[in-house]
C-alpha cells in the first residue's frame, strides 16, 4: 500500500468514527453499516504493508563559463557550488526546527546531509539525495523535502515581482537567507547559471544577469527586515495554514501573517482572541512593497 493510498485509509477511519458518535442509538441500521464500515478500515489499516516514504530528490545543473562545451565542468566551481547550495539547504531545514544563531555551527547539521547519487544525464549537474538514518511517519515531510521545496521556492521568488518575493523572505531565517545569497553569488561570480528541479517543479536562470538581479534583489539595500513589537489582540489563526490575524492598538486594519515554522502550538492563539496582549513580529519589506509580518514566538499571555 503506498503512502496515500495509506492517508485516505486514516481519514476515512477519522470520518467514519464521527459519522458513528453523531448516529442515535435506535438508529440501527445506519450504526450497524457504519460500525461493519470501521471494522473493514480498522483491518485493513491493521494489516496494511506500507511503502516506505521516499526520501527528497533534487537535480542541479549548471551552465555558462565554468562549463566547458560537451566536455565538462570546472572541479573547482562544481565543489563551491554543490557545497554553497548544501549549507543553503541545511539552514534552511535546521532554522525549521529553531532560529538560527548569527554565526557558529548549524545545529545537528548532520541530520540535513545531501547525497550526490548521479550525474545528471544529458547536462552538466548532479542528482542529489536527502540521508535520511530512519524513516519518518508517512504524514510528515522531512526537514531536508521542506528546506528544498523552499530553496525552490525562494529563488523562484527572486524572478517575480515584490509581492513574491516578500512572501518567501519574510518566512526565511536570516541566516539561512544568507547563505542562499552565498550560492547565488557563487553562480555570478563564475558567470554560470543554474537549474533546480525538485518535485516536479524546476526554477532556471537563463542567463547570468537575471543571476546577478536575483542577487540585487536579495541584497540587504533591497530588503528592510525589522523586528518589531506591536500592542493589540488576536482576531484568529489558521494552525494549518501557519497564519494570524492581528488588530494593533489604535488601527482600524488588521494584519495579517505568518507564524515562524519553529513555534508551536499555533492554536493557543484561538483560546485567546480579543485579549489585549504584547507580541514580536519581523516586518519585511521588498523595495517600496507591502510589508510582511512574521510571529517570531507565542507571547507570554499572562
């Protein structure tokens, strides 16, 4: 049974079992199907041998001066650039679990290795591998499958407008920011451009300035990251969506934003809507955009 096949078993077990606690009892017949329903789920979750989740794969290639023809790629640029998007990748999967510190050891960095398993075939690149010591429960995605969907997602931003970008870079950790720049000026100072393809999806550098405006635009000049304190009440969040809604003292719009992918226990904030409270947001602006909030931790709220 493979992992999705697995899922729709367990939610259908969650419906069904709702289903039965909402039925009368001097419902007979409809408690008798739905009861003989959950025997059949039960079993067969009981019984099922589930496909192993498989591990994140990515395929990064190059072009441009370090690649030289049909023949090959410059060892060198090759080693900084794999190198520089690794570390990209594992702060990014680390600052999901807690912000990163401004300088000193990624924290278990061990845990978010990238394995170069291939070439790539038909360019200059290589296919790449998450090391994963022990498998994860099927409905949660490792760290190393989020840090490369937002790797992805990050230098996509860099191609679009304000907007998009501001969404990227306000749920990114500073740091980890940082050192998707690092790759990024790997590339224009090699004059060479890059292809990801992750899940199906692929972000592509045509040419090396659309590089070098990425890299403008992820400068710190471009990018206004404050953080802030701001007085008001909760008016509700969404746990599944990572996102609140706030209304400070002495405005009449709320915002709206994210919550930082370490914070747990987003639905605390829905037991205390409309009580006046303190909380710490970092504001980010893209150029003269709209700005970004992002809840850096829940507020003390005693």
């Amino acid at each position: 049974m493979n992992r999705t096949d697995y899922l729709h078993l367990l939610s259908e077990r969650e419906t069904v079992r709702a289903l039965l606690a909402d039925t009368p009892e001097e419902d007979v017949i409809d408690r008798f199907s739905l009861e003989d329903r959950l025997s059949q789920i039960e079993a067969t979750i009981q019984d099922a041998q589930i496909d192993e989740q498989e591990p994140a794969r990515a395929r990064l290639t190059f072009n441009g001066r370090p690649v030289v023809g049909s023949h090959g790629i410059f060892a060198d640029f090759g080693m900084r650039a794999v190198s520089s998007f690794t570390e990209a990748v594992a702060s990014l999967a680390a600052s999901l679990v807690a912000p990163l510190a401004a300088s000193g050891p990624i924290p278990n960095r061990e845990q978010y290795q990238l394995l170069i398993t291939n070439t790539a075939l038909g360019s200059f690149g290589f296919e790449l591998e998450e090391f994963r010591g022990s498998q994860l429960p099927l409905e949660q995605a490792s760290q190393v499958a989020q840090a490369l969907e937002r790797t992805q997602i990050l230098l996509s931003s860099t191609l679009g407008n304000d907007d998009e970008l501001a969404d990227a870079v306000s749920e990114t950790d500073p740091r980890a920011l940082e050192k998707v720049r690092g790759f990024l000026q790997v590339l224009a100072d090699s004059d060479a451009v890059c292809t990801l393809q992750w899940n199906e999806r692929s972000v592509r550098f045509s040419n090396v300035s659309q590089v070098r405006s990425s890299l403008e635009r992820l400068s710190q000049d471009n990018l206004q990251e404050e953080e802030r304190t701001l007085v008001g009440k909760f008016l509700g969040a969404l746990p599944n969506r990572r996102a609140f809604e706030f209304l400070p003292d002495g405005q009449k719009e709320f915002i709206s934003g994210k919550v930082a992918a370490a914070v747990q226990g987003i639905e605390e904030i829905n037991r205390h809507v409309q009580q006046p409270v303190t909380i710490r947001v970092m504001e980010t602006r893209v150029g003269k955009g709209k700005p970004r909030y992002l809840l850096l931790e829940l507020p003390d709220w005693t």
